[in-house]
C-alpha cells in the first residue's frame, strides 16, 4: 500500500510545478498565454526518480482502485505539460481491485530542483495533497511550490483544482503566486531593433517584486441536449478573474528599466474579468498523436476598480496533431497562437502581449518583444527513436521551427512582415517507466543567440 500511495504520488506532484508561475510579466491566466515561462523552463522534480524506480521494481499489492483513479488527467491550457503515471500499464506493480475504497487521499513533501540559463541553479520544496472520491478525474488537489534560484529568484505557489465543485460538469482552479527577483529582465517596449545580450547583460536586469492571483471556472457542456455527442463532450465554457501587482525595486540609473522609465517602472496592479470557451480532442494530453485543441478567451480591466488602467485583451491558442509514417512514426505538431490588445502608453510593461522565451520563439530571452499584439506559430516533428519495453524506456528527438511578428499598428495595416522573427532548433526526448512520464531538452538558434529549456512534457 506504501508503494502504491508513492506511485500515485509521484503522479499528483508532476503537474507543472515549476518557474513560470512565479516569473511572468503577464498578468496570470490558465492559459500558456500568460502563464509562460519567463526563463524557459518546468521543475523537473528528480528525487522522485528514487521513488518511481523503488515501485516500479517492487510488486505492490493494493485495495484502490487504481486503474480507475491513478490516470488522472490535469487542464489542458493550465497544467499541460501534466506528467500523470497510468499505473494500470505499469506490469511491475499489480493491483487487486476486488475491494474498492471510495475516498483516500495522499500527501507529501518532496524537494525540486531543475536548472535553466536564465534562472541558474533551482532548489525548494513541493507540498501536494491529493484526495480522491467518486468523480473523475479526483476531488481535490492542493499543490503548495516554494523555490529559490542562484540568480535571485525566490517565491511560492499556491494551485487547487477542485472538479465537481458546485455540480458536476464544472471544475474550479485557483492560483496565488508571489516572488521576488533579482535578476528580472526587461528589453523595452516594442523594441525591434538587434540587441547584443553579451555586452554589458546587467544592463537589461532589474529587480522585482510580483503578487499575482487567478481563478477559473470551467463548465462542461457534456449533459447538454445534442446530437454531437463527441464534439460537445469536449466544448467547456469558463469565466476568470485575474489580479496582478508588480513593482520594480532597489534598481539604479544605469539600468534600462530606470532609464526608459516606462509605465509601471514605480509599481502598478492590474484586475481583469474574462470569459472564453475551449474544444479538446486530442487523443492525449501528454504525447498527442492525433486531433486538435483551440482555446479563444477575451478579458478586460477598467481603471478604478483594481486597476491603474484599462486594458482589453484576446487570446487565441491554437494546436493540430497528425502522425505519420517514414520509416518511425513521426507526430506533426503545429500551434499558432494570437493575441491582441489595446495597450498604449497608460499600460504597464509587463500587461503586454510577450513574444520570446519557451512558449514563444525558443532561441530569444523571454520578454524579448512587449508589444501591443502578436502571432505566433511552433511547428516541431517529434518521435521515438529507441524502445525497451523491458525496462519502461523510451528515448526520441524533436526538430522544431518557431516564428512569430508583432506590432503596435492595426491588423491590417500593421508592420508586420518588418517585425518577423525565427528560431529553430532540436530537442530530446526521454520517457521512463510510463508513456506519460517525459522529460524534454530543447536548444533553440536565433540571430542574437540561444536558449536551453529542460522540462518535463511536451511544449504543447
């Protein structure tokens, strides 16, 4: 039973822990968009190796109903790069399910430690509880980070996922984040112009302070009456609020930030409302092989109530799947991703629409571009170069071409064909004791250099 509640454990705590929370100049939403990676990288969580190899070699015997509970699954556009463990596919471990338990929960405290270019060297601690009940895919999750950096980044992290929170066809996300930076990084607003991050890098660095909340509602449209039954048990409507303060502090006149000044540089807050719908019918969350996933969300915050501006947003996420056949089969992966905005000069730095860093144009630092709008596409063809079924493994590579334009113009007449970037790059790809367990390394090329991200699941 221990090995099992680790096993089921280790599945619960992989869910995205990791630096992009407490980074962000966005304000915070369940969404890739504004939930991104400010230095490219998830917290791979590497003291579970230990837990993961102890019970997949050692036979557990249990009560639960494992193969009905130990798949869970996590939001596709908050916590999508989710690592959950099918423990039902794992031969080592076998299972009674003669006798059921309802309800049981399962916690912990595990350390986390990852490493990125950007951040440095990452260390803290990871407390989950897990509860289980009758829904699917569990009842409650509570996940509380706290990390700390060599470059100066230390924060917390509070998530909760509670499905079948008032009825059963919605489900209720909360996020708090809070850190403070000191190597924070700022490259003006709508900056196209080449920049040299080797001379004089201090230059682009400041330090910061974030608070940032979100909450989500989803609701499913799955028990309405209709004759698409597959389409519409993958429709989900959902509102959201969001609430941001972020403040510069301690920096000096050398300093971009100070030197530019731009709005928000003295400390700014933010408060939107937004409602969006999404459709999901990829074949999995963790390796999609097949379907397509959209996400269109609008949200909005008025001057006064909350905030030092009014500002109005649409997001627009995109992705579409197809595997195919040359020799391996090769999974054709593309997202293109929109978003818009009316920011001008009353708008904080950090509330505009970001192109760079993991989610956006691997190869350039994250918030490389602040501008009023963008696009951006991923094209990346992964596969699985070299199998063991004995042992769980499986070792594969991606190629990937990112690229992206923005611009402070109209849809129309913006200057977007002068504002295009590219990166490309390659990536490995490593799967242990599970098909949904991955750990991925991308190294992506562009004109002002390169960038490392070591993560755990699939960018999108």
């Amino acid at each position: 039973m221990l090995l099992l509640f680790l096993s089921k454990y280790i599945i619960m705590a992989f869910q995205r822990a990791y630096l992009d929370a407490f980074c962000s100049n966005e304000p915070v939403s369940l969404n890739q968009h504004s939930f991104k990676a400010s230095l490219g990288m998830r917290v791979p969580l590497l003291a579970f190796f230990l837990l993961l190899f102890f019970t997949y070699t050692t036979p557990a015997y249990a009560t639960l109903p494992v193969a009905a509970k130990a798949n869970q699954y996590a939001t596709p556009d908050h916590f999508d790069h989710f690592l959950g463990l099918n423990l039902s596919s794992t031969s080592s471990i076998q299972l009674k399910t003669d006798s059921l338990v309802v309800d049981s929960t399962v916690s912990g405290l595990i350390p986390a430690l990852a490493y990125s270019t950007d951040v440095g060297l990452a260390g803290g601690l990871i407390w989950s509880t897990l509860s289980y009940g009758e829904q699917e895919p569990f009842k409650q999750n509570i996940a509380v980070t706290a990390l700390a950096s060599t470059k100066g980044l230390a924060g917390f992290n509070f998530f909760l996922d509670q499905p079948c929170s008032f009825n059963c066809v919605d489900r209720l996300l909360v996020n708090l984040v809070g850190n403070r930076f000191l190597e924070d990084q700022y490259y003006g607003v709508f900056t196209d112009q080449r920049i040299d991050l080797q001379k004089n890098p201090k230059r682009f660095e400041y330090q910061s302070f974030t608070i940032k909340v979100n909450l989500e509602y989803r609701i499913s449209t799955k028990n309405l009456a209709h004759k698409s039954e597959t389409l519409f048990n993958s429709l989900y409507g959902f509102l959201n609020t969001d609430f941001q303060y972020k403040t510069p502090w301690g920096n000096d006149d050398t300093q971009l930030i100070m030197l530019e000044k731009p709005t928000g540089y003295e400390g700014s807050y933010g408060f939107w409302l937004g409602l969006g719908g999404l459709i999901d019918t990829r074949d999995s969350e963790f390796y999609p092989r097949q379907g397509w996933y959209s996400k269109q969300q609008v949200k909005g915050s008025l001057k006064s109530v909350l905030s030092d501006f009014t500002q109005t947003l649409f997001l627009s996420d995109t992705r579409f799947y197809q595997e195919f056949k040359l020799i391996l089969p090769i999974v054709f992966a593309q997202r293109i991703s929109y978003q818009w905005s009316n920011s001008n000069a009353n708008t904080p730095y950090w509330s505009y629409p970001s192109l760079g860093g993991e989610e956006f144009l691997r190869g350039y630092v994250d918030n490389r571009f602040l501008a009023p709008q963008f696009w951006a596409t991923n094209t990346e063809l992964r596969t699985w170069l070299f199998e063991s079924t004995n042992y769980g493994i499986k070792i594969g590579g991606t190629l990937f071409i990112d690229s992206g334009s923005f611009t402070d113009g109209t849809i129309a007449n913006g200057d977007w064909s002068a504002n295009v970037r590219y990166t490309a790059g390659f990536g490995g790809l490593v799967s242990l004791f599970s098909p949904d367990f991955i750990l991925r390394v991308d190294l992506g090329l562009s004109e002002e250099g390169y960038g490392i991200f070591f993560s755990t699941g699939m960018l999108f």
